[in-house]
C-alpha cells in the first residue's frame, strides 16, 4: 500500500507515514478499498455466517492476501491505519471477534465504523436531513435511522438474499422483512424522523439493491421512493474508504476509533 499523511497515535504524531486500507467483511463478500486505487479487492469471504467470522485463521489468511496485494508501494516501516466496517447491532463480542483477526494484520490503529453510517458517507442525497438507509445484504437485512451523522435507531433481521428460493421469486422473504423494520422504527419515533427520512428517499445498499423483484416489492409496500447507491453492493466499503481518507488527512481528530 502507498503511503498517506502523517502517522498518530494517541493524538501524538510519530512523523512516520501512514498506509491505509478500508475492509468490509461480509457474509458473501470481502472487499478492500486503498486511498488512490478505490475498490482493489472484492472476493468471496472465508467462513462467515449472518456477519459472524466463524473460521479467524482462514480469515486472517484471506485479509494478509489483500493486505499485500494492495496498490502501492510496500514499505515496513510504515504504519497502518484499518477503516473496518461492522454491522450497526453487531453485539460488542462479535465486533471484538473481527477486531481481533484484523489486529493481527499489526496496524497502527483500526478505526471501527458501522456499515449504515459508511453508506451514507459515501451515498446519501445533498441537503441534509434524517435519512433511512436498508441494507440488503447476503444473509443480513438491516434498516438504520441516520441523524446528523449518528445512528439514531436500528433493526436487524438475520435474513438475506441467500434464503429466497433458487427458483422462482419471493422477494417478501426480504422486502418484507425491511419493511416491518420500518414499521416498527416509525412506531417508536417520537420526533418525526422516520416520517421526514421516508419523503426524502430510502437509501438502498448492498447486493439487494441489485434484485428488482426485491426493491419493486419494497417501494411498494412503504410507499416511498428508493435512492439506489451507485454501484450498491460496494457502497459500504466505498464509504468506509472516504471516512479513512479523511482520517488519514487529520490523524489527530479523527473519530470512531474501534
């Protein structure tokens, strides 16, 4: 990986150079963003089941592979910064599981950021405002409340595109599923946000976003318009990628640290 910014370590700058690497570890797919190259990697993942690493050595090997390979120049002395993405509801022993397998990479720090917040990084409309973001990914569906920049509330279902049958189409397995998330988010907003988050436009991601039947469903059943992320199935780790650079740009404020 190539070098970016300054290196800092609790706040304090060591006046090493930086590498910096976004990773998303799905339940379907692994990607990897590098500042410079954008999205370098995108590759089955090693055994992971509903957003959980279930086999930490396969995984490392995997994340070692992409580590190296990339875009760059390979310096040792060079510090790492990881932008890691994790789903909003991960339970803290979940997130400290993958933590623990990117750690071994040895960067400087890992910076964690949940994958709705990533999204919206890289994909949410101009203007401002509470945004909904439905994330329809292989075996997670998740709907999260986007307030000025921070979760405000969240559902998650553990279905996903891998459980519609192989033939024929049943995309309420899953709009369905999104859409009682929604549901069950507006009945215990108090603020409205919800209902502002609905006319503004429900940000779609991930590979979902991709199925017809699926988001036709959807849009139908909440009677809202549907903001498809560019390129959907990479929006989180592309998001991840601009909060990294970002990051990288001011090592000392940066926030989120995992």
């Amino acid at each position: 990986m190539g070098s970016f910014g300054a290196a800092a370590v609790d706040g304090r700058h060591t006046g090493r150079p930086l590498r910096g690497i976004a990773l998303d570890i799905g339940s379907s797919r692994t990607r990897a963003w590098a500042p410079g190259a954008g999205v370098f990697a995108d590759v089955p993942s090693v055994p992971v089941r509903r957003g959980r690493v279930t086999d930490t050595d396969s995984q490392l090997r995997l994340l070692r592979r992409l580590a190296a390979s990339a875009p760059g120049d390979d310096d040792p002395g060079q510090g790492t910064v990881v932008m890691l993405t994790h789903p909003v509801l991960a339970a803290p022993e979940e997130r400290a599981a993958t933590r623990r397998v990117v750690d071994a990479l040895g960067p400087v720090r890992v910076i964690s950021v949940d994958s709705a917040r990533a999204a919206a990084a890289y994909a949410a409309p101009p203007g401002g405002g509470p945004l909904l973001v439905v994330d329809l990914g292989a075996q997670l569906t998740e709907v999260t409340l986007v307030v000025d920049g921070l979760v405000e509330d969240a559902r998650l279902a553990e279905v996903g595109l891998d459980d519609l049958p192989e033939s024929g189409s049943a995309p309420d397995t899953v709009a369905g599923t999104a859409a009682d998330m929604v549901s069950d988010l507006w009945r215990h907003d108090r603020t409205g946000a919800v209902r502002g988050a609905l006319r503004r436009g429900v940000l779609v991601t991930g590979g979902g976003a991709l199925r017809l039947d699926v988001t036709s469903r959807l849009a139908h059943v909440l009677r809202a318009r549907l903001r498809l992320a560019n390129d959907p199935s990479t929006s989180v780790v592309r998001g991840a990628g601009l909060m990294l650079a970002s990051a990288l740009r001011h090592p000392a404020g940066s926030a989120g640290r995992g």
